[in-house]
C-alpha cells in the first residue's frame, strides 16, 4: 500500500468517526428536548385540572349561599285573622309568603292585642322554653296558626288591633316585625280573652288538632 493511499484511507475514517458522533449527539438533544416537552405538558394539564376543580368549589359554594333561606316577615297584608265560632271556636291567624323564594318561621307568632304590654302566651312551651318548630314557608304559600277561644274566659272581649312579630330561633329573639293590624279598618270582629297561640303549622287542619279545636 503506497503512503497515498493510506493517507486517504486514513481521513475517511476520521470523517466517518466525525459524522457518527455529530449524529449520536442529535439524537440525544432531540431526547432531551422531547422529555422537556412532555414534562411541561404534563405540567400544563396538571395546573388546568387544579383550576377546573377550585372553580368548580367556588360555584359549589355559590350555589349553597343562593340556596340559604331567609326568613319570614310579617306584614299588614300578609298576615291575616279569621274567628271561627262554634263548640270549637277559635281565631285562625294565616301568613302567606307573597315572595317568589322559599322563607323560615319559627315556633309562634308573638301577637299583642290592644297594644299590650306582654305577647300572647305560647300555646306549646313558653319563652326561655321553647320547642324549637321551624318550618319552611314556599314561595306563595301559607302558614297558620291557631287561637282557641271555645270558652267565655278565652273568648273575652272584641279586639280593636294587634301588633305582630315574628319570633326568631331563639327565646329572645325577633326576626322581623312589629307591624299592625287595625281590625276597624279591615271591618275584622276579632275576640280573644284569655287565651293563648299555637305555634305555625303548615296546614290549618295541623295548627287545629294543635289548639285543641280540630275535628
């Protein structure tokens, strides 16, 4: 072999080794570059679903506030009296829920007749004892509660007015009120002695069988 020939022999292995290694380091980048890829898409999804599940509590949550219910109030329209005479005698005191939501009532209506200076008693339990009924109104729907005045004592005498509050879920407390009904003014002969109120009920038949009065 001439000194020619070897020499040439020699640079196209020094080319080969050259292109070899020029390939293996391509190779290994575009891997690289590859895992950094996929890393940062798996990154990418994983920081999307956290955003997707936080949303999806934050409407949980809103929608659990929009679904509270408020409470009742009384009103010279929405609150309404009927006497029912007869062995089982009795004033039907009605509420109606004139709003398009749902609203709470709890235990009785405090009712003061002639601008009195003490409520009602309650009929079930008394203030600082309580029963602790709640019931919740829909909306356009009603509420009653029942005066039993099937006795001389507890018929008494012809009432001119009556101030209501609406009791709130605690002994003391008053949720909304007072507001005043004026029997004169509504043409009402309205007559309550001694006598005492049911809680609410949400049927007329249930604050009935309550008062003692039902059939």
């Amino acid at each position: 072999m001439t000194a020619r020939r070897s020499r040439s022999r020699s640079a196209a292995y020094a080319a080969l080794a050259l292109g070899l290694t020029g390939s293996l380091a391509l190779t290994g980048c575009n891997s690289h570059s590859s895992k950094k890829s996929k890393k940062s898409s798996s990154s990418s999804s994983k920081s999307k679903k956290r955003r997707i599940i936080g949303g999806g509590a934050a409407a949980a949550g809103t929608g659990a506030a929009s679904r509270r219910v408020p409470d009742c109030y009384p009103s010279t329209y929405k609150v309404t009296f009927s006497q029912q005479t007869g062995p089982k005698s009795h004033v039907a005191v009605k509420f109606k829920n004139s709003t398009s939501r749902d609203c709470k009532l709890y235990n009785a209506p405090l009712l003061r007749f002639n601008n009195a200076t003490a409520p009602l008693p309650l009929l079930q339990g008394m203030p600082g004892h309580l029963d602790g009924t709640r019931i919740t109104v829909p909306a356009h729907g009603y509420a009653y509660a029942v005066i039993p005045t099937n006795t001389a004592a507890t018929k008494g005498t012809e009432q001119k007015s009556v101030t209501i509050d609406f009791m709130g879920i605690s002994a003391s407390s008053v949720t909304h009120g007072p507001v005043t009904v004026n029997f004169a003014e509504k043409r009402l002969h309205i007559s309550v002695g001694k006598s005492k109120v049911t809680n609410w009920s949400s049927s007329i038949h249930g604050a009935q069988l309550a008062g003692g009065v039902g059939k």
